[in-house]
C-alpha cells in the first residue's frame, strides 16, 4: 500500500486518521506542526501528504507552498475551510486534492486511491537515468551503481536538471535561473557545486565521467564512454 503523512494537530484527528489508514495496510507517520512535516518530507519518501491547514506554528497554505519547494510528493488538503476561492488558489499553488471536513474515511480513501493512481501513472517519468545513474524526482533520491547518493537540496537540483537533459550543453545562465532562480550571480556558485557534485560521483574535473564541462559554453551530463 501507501507511505502516508499525516499533518494534523488535532490530536482526536489524528488518531482517528492513523487507526484507520494503518487497518487500510498503509504505512503512516503524522506530525502536527509545519516544520515537523517539512523535515519528515526532507528526510523520508512519501507516497501521499494529507495536510491540515490550521496548524499552529505555520499557515496550511504556506506550508504547501514550502513543501512544492522540495517536493512533488502528492498532497491532499484535509480542512474544515469551504470557501470556494480558497480552494481554488490552494490547488493552483500545488495541491493534488482537497477534503472538507468531516469527512468520511471512505471518502478520504477514495481520494488517496485516485491520487494515487495518477501520480504512478507518471511515476516513471520522473525517475531519470544515466548511465549508473538513477534519480527519483519524485522522492529525491538518487543511486550511482546501486548506491544511494547522499546529495543537498542543491545538488540533486542540479544533478536532476542536468539528467533531465542527457547529453545536452546546459549554459550556466540556465543553471543560474532554472536551479537557482536567479537572473545573475556568481559563476563560482556553480564551479563549487559541480566540484562537490564530481567529489560525490567519484569523478573529478581533470578525469570527468558524468559531468562534462566545456569551457565558455556550459555543463552536460552524460553516461562513461
């Protein structure tokens, strides 16, 4: 079945919703702040969020906003707010699904069902491979020859856009704006990147196995010859 986190701070809620997610044969962890499911995301490979938004450290709605920042993880909003605009933005800023509350845990099993499925239909397209390379977007995980690499936020940005694109001359223009979200800065930002990124790959400038630099135009990545 599913890997679930739970996001309530209602603690009657909260029960309610692991005893009956974990008798569905799902996998669940809750936390009832903000912070705590944002460092559970970080560290932990969900399947599906169901996020509260009266949370008491953090707004529900910034923390969607906090989570599609490190995540693609499906997240369906569990809240007794009804307005229809607020819905509305909250599902154009990234969630999958929205649940007013009270709801019944056939309904919220449905949702999760059909979340679900659509998020496996494109599951394989988000997991990326290179070569010995092999990059889950979704869970943020990648392995080299098997092993799991152990990447910064930044680096698996980095590495994933450039796996995205196989073969292909990145600009560091692009790298600036697409993975830093910067219209300027400091080409040293990405030398440093790169280097720590070849140190993990087991590779180094002077003897490249992935990463390919070419002086004055950009970055490729792309499998050992």
């Amino acid at each position: 079945m599913a890997s679930v986190l739970v996001v309530e701070d209602d603690q009657f809620v909260r029960s309610a919703l692991i005893r009956h997610l974990t008798e569905a044969a799902h996998t669940v962890r809750s936390v009832g702040t903000a912070l705590e499911a944002l460092r559970e995301v970080a560290q932990v490979g969900f399947d599906v969020v169901i996020l509260d938004l009266g949370l008491p450290d953090l707004d529900g709605a910034e923390a969607l906003k906090m989570l599609r920042g490190i995540t693609d993880v499906p997240v369906i909003i569990a809240t007794a707010r009804d307005d229809e605009s607020e819905i509305v933005r909250l599902l154009n800023a990234g969630a999958d699904d929205y649940l007013v509350k009270p709801f019944s845990v056939e309904h919220l099993s449905a949702r999760m069902a059909a979340v679900l499925r659509r998020s496996r239909t494109h599951e394989a397209d988000r997991v990326l491979r290179v070569g010995g390379l092999q990059i889950d977007v979704l869970r943020r995980q990648a392995v080299l020859d098997g092993a799991a690499l152990d990447l910064t936020r930044r680096e698996f940005d980095l590495l994933s856009f450039l796996a995205a694109r196989p073969g292909v001359v990145v600009a560091r223009r692009e790298l600036l704006s697409e993975v830093w979200q910067q219209s300027y800065g400091d080409d040293q930002t990405i030398d440093v990147h790169l280097s720590w990124l070849r140190r993990k790959l087991g590779e180094t400038a002077a003897r490249p196995r992935y990463l390919h630099t070419l002086r004055g135009v950009g970055v490729k990545l792309e499998p050992p010859r």
